[in-house]
C-alpha cells in the first residue's frame, strides 16, 4: 500500500510542487533586497539637486573697494555688480547663469574680475545674453574662462576697460548661430590682449574708436575681427587661424594692422584682410598664408585724397593674392612678397589695378633679370590676364580655377593672344629675393608719402613662407 502510495501519480505531482528550501529563501530574500535597494536609488535620483548658492548674498554683503574671494565651489547666477569691487575666484569659483541672461552685468566702474569660470549663459540674441555684459569704465577681466555663453564679453558705450588673458566660447552651435568673442558697440580707449578664442562667430568692433587689439589667437570662428564704423584701432600680433574670414574693414579709417599671422581663412568667401569703403589703413608686416583671397579691396580708399599703405607683407600659397573689386586708386603696394598664388592679382569688375602704386615688391613668377647684382630687377614686373579673364568676368567659372583646362587655355592665350591682354598691373622696381623686400623698413611723414629707409642692421635671413605654411599645418 506504501509503495501504491509513493508511486501514485498524484502523489508524485505534489512531491513536484515542494516546499522552498533554506537555499531558495536566502535568494529570495537577496533578490527582494536588491529591488528595494534599487527602489530607494531611483527615490533618490529624482530628488531634486541641491540648489548652487547665490554668489549675489556675498557680492551684497561686501563693500565697495573690497576684494571678495570667494569658498571654491559653483555659485548661482546671475550676479550683478553696482560697485567697485575685485571678485578673485583664483581658479577655483565656477558661476553658473542657469541657462537664463548673462552670468555677470557690470553696471559701474573699476571691478575687477579674474580667475573664475563662466558658464551657462541664456540663448537670446536681443538680450545679448554674455559671459559678462559690462555697461561701464576702468574694468579688468583677465585669467577668465568663458564656456557655454552665447556671447562672450560684451562691451556697450564702455571705455578704458582692460580684456585680458581670458579662454573664451560659446554654445556649441552651427557657426551662424554662436554668439560673438568679444563685442565692442559704441566704445573706446579699451585694450583687448592675450585671450584665446576657440569656436565662436565673431569678434566685432562697432562704432568705436583707439582700442587696441594684441595679441589673441582666435581659430573655428567666422570673422577673426570684423570692424564697422569704427576709426583709429590698433590690432598687433595676433594670431588668426582656420576662420572663414582674419580681419574685415568696413567703413572704418585710420586703422592699423601690423605683425599678425592669418592662415587658412579658406571658404568660398575666406579672405586674410578685407576692405570695403575703408580708407587712411595701414596693413603692415602681416604674414596671410593659403587664404582663398589674401587681401580683398572693394572701393577702397574712399576719402579723397586719403591712401591706403600695404607694406612688407607676406602674401602666400592662397587662390588670389590681392582682388580689387573694380578699378580703383590709392593704393600703396611696396616690399611685399607674393609667393606661391595660384593667381597673383585680380581685378573683378574692372580691367586694371594699376591705378595704384606697386614699387619695390618681390613676385616669385617674375622672369627677368638683375645683370646689375643691386637685387632688382632690371626690368618691370607685368602682370597681364589672360585666361584668367574668364573666371574674373564670370563667377561660376571660378570652379575650375587652377584646373588643367584653364592653364592650358592660359599658356595658348600667351602663345599667341585672341585679343590684346590687360596690362592687371606694372612693378618698375621688383625686387629679386624675398628678403630683400622684407629688409627694407618704411617710413610715413606727415604727408604721408612713403620712403624707404634701409636697415643694414636688419637681420636679412629671408622669411620662409614655404616652412610658415607647414608649420601651420602641423607637418
């Protein structure tokens, strides 16, 4: 009966459904343990973050002069400053705008801001939304670092400010749509030096006057510098790299440009220097190396009886050395070296850039000869359009600029010419080595006549375009 029972089907079914062992307990009682414990991280991963304070409670509390160093950490903005104090974040102080308005507004004179980062601006054009919007005079920014604001520093009807040292960009948005570096509007007598710029759109200086631009290193923008209506700046030193455009004048006289590196403003529209209306400019020792177009002028100079002075430049390895818009006058072309252009000089819309005085200018194409050893050519340097008529007089056919197609119908146009070519331009005194045109220094009097004076001091070693190129390009 016993084993009719132990082998009875339903018995063996209930001896299938068994009771839990020891074993199976503890790993259920684990397993309910961990959905607890992972039920109590989910309750705290949507607690709400503890909120930054507000570094406005300690700029409030201080008084006017005080240094205010704040406890490292990340504070609440925005903040505003109505008093001159110095805010001294040493590099440990982070303030965040919230992703609303600017970070900082400066509405007075003689704050000093250094070693703090800036983050999080709002995303509003009108509103300017900025690392800091400064609405006032004697300020000092430096030791900055800037991230994640539309704008960067933005200067309205300010002066004698100082912008010093800053790592400044903006929002990570397509390039039309980022907000500017650093913006100037209606402002004068400040000093923008030593900041790094990285992905942001512009830099522009409106409707000011005598500030100084030294020194910066701008690349992945759109304009490096852009100036409108704006009179008697400086910019020195700077180095401008991988921007759509380096420097823009537009209505903007008396404008000194002097020892700045551009390279690779390369786009459908790159240019190193461009001037439009632009007159009384001084474009001095620049080096503007594999640019679409080196240096762009569009009816330029514009004042009468003003001149524009384009002096011991290096102008190499780009599509066009120099365009002019139209044929125009005025301008003063002398020491400079034109190296490694596909096309060494342009006249879009018109038929001649000899207007201009070009003396004393080094062209790797020339082809003639100095029997005297007195390091100039014996003859003039001409420069005639030939094919190049094509692309000039219709734009479309700028594609193929450069192609076989168009150096071949070049080379049969100077075999034997359709028509007579265009005289684009007449160097009298070419100069045979690059040196040579880099060794001779200039001179303005106050009538603004340019001499040259020769420095036999000098060092005379030549200036390698070829290596500068590679060099840019890491190779």
């Amino acid at each position: 009966m016993a084993n009719m029972r132990r082998t009875s089907p339903w018995l063996t079914r209930q001896e299938k459904v068994a009771v839990p062992t020891c074993g199976t307990w503890v790993a259920l009682t684990a397993a309910a343990m961990l959905i607890l414990m992972s039920l109590g991280l989910l309750a705290a991963e949507v607690q709400p973050k503890k909120p930054y304070p507000h570094l406005q409670e300690l700029v409030d509390a201080a008084k006017p002069n005080d240094t205010l160093v704040p406890p490292p950490g990340t504070y609440a903005g925005p903040v505003r400053i109505d008093k001159p104090i110095t805010i001294d974040g040493q590099g440990k102080v982070t303030i965040d705008g919230g992703g609303k308005g600017s970070v900082v507004y400066i509405h007075t004179d003689g704050v000093s801001l250094r070693g703090l980062r800036l983050t999080n601006s709002g995303e509003s054009y009108n509103d300017i939304d900025s690392g800091i919007q400064v609405r006032g005079n004697f300020n000092v920014m430096r030791d900055l670092v800037i991230d994640n604001c539309l704008f960067g520093i933005d200067l309205g009807q300010a002066e004698n400010n100082i912008i010093k040292r800053n790592h400044i960009s903006s929002k990570p948005f397509d390039l039309g749509l980022r907000g500017d570096s650093i913006r100037l509007w209606y402002s004068f007598h400040n000093k923008v030096t030593d900041n790094v710029i990285r992905d942001s759109r512009d830099m522009v200086v409106w409707y000011s006057r005598d500030n100084l631009i030294a020194r910066n290193d701008s690349r992945g923008g759109r304009y490096s510098l852009h100036f409108m209506y704006s009179q008697y700046n400086e910019v020195i030193d700077n180095h401008y790299e991988d921007n759509a455009v380096g420097i823009f004048l537009m209505y903007s006289d008396g404008v000194v440009i002097r020892n700045n590196y551009i390279a690779r403003a390369s786009g459908p529209t790159g240019m190193g220097v461009g001037f439009k209306e632009t007159s009384d400019v001084e474009i001095v020792g620049n080096t503007i190396l594999n640019c679409a177009t080196g240096i762009y002028l569009d009816v330029s100079p514009y004042q009468p009886d003003t001149t524009n002075r384009i002096l011991n430049n290096v102008i190499a390895f780009g599509g066009v050395g120099i365009t002019f818009l139209n044929d125009w006058h005025g301008n003063i072309f002398q020491g400079n070296v034109m190296e490694g252009n596909i096309t060494q000089v342009s006249v879009e819309g018109g038929k001649t850039a000899n207007h201009n005085i070009w003396k004393g200018n080094y062209w790797d194409d020339y082809e003639g000869f100095d029997l005297d050893k007195d390091r100039v050519g014996d003859t003039p340097y001409e420069l005639y359009a030939y094919a190049d008529r094509i692309w000039m007089d219709v734009p479309p056919a700028r594609f193929f600029k450069g192609s076989p197609v168009l150096e071949v119908l070049d080379f049969l146009e100077r075999l034997a010419p359709f028509s007579a070519p265009n005289l684009t331009l007449r160097d009298d005194k070419p100069l045979m080595l690059a040196d040579a045109a880099l060794s001779v220094s200039y001179k303005h009097t106050s009538e603004r006549v340019v001499k040259p004076t020769e420095s036999p001091t000098k060092d005379t070693s030549g200036f390698d375009a070829l290596k500068a190129l590679r060099d840019s390009l890491g190779r």
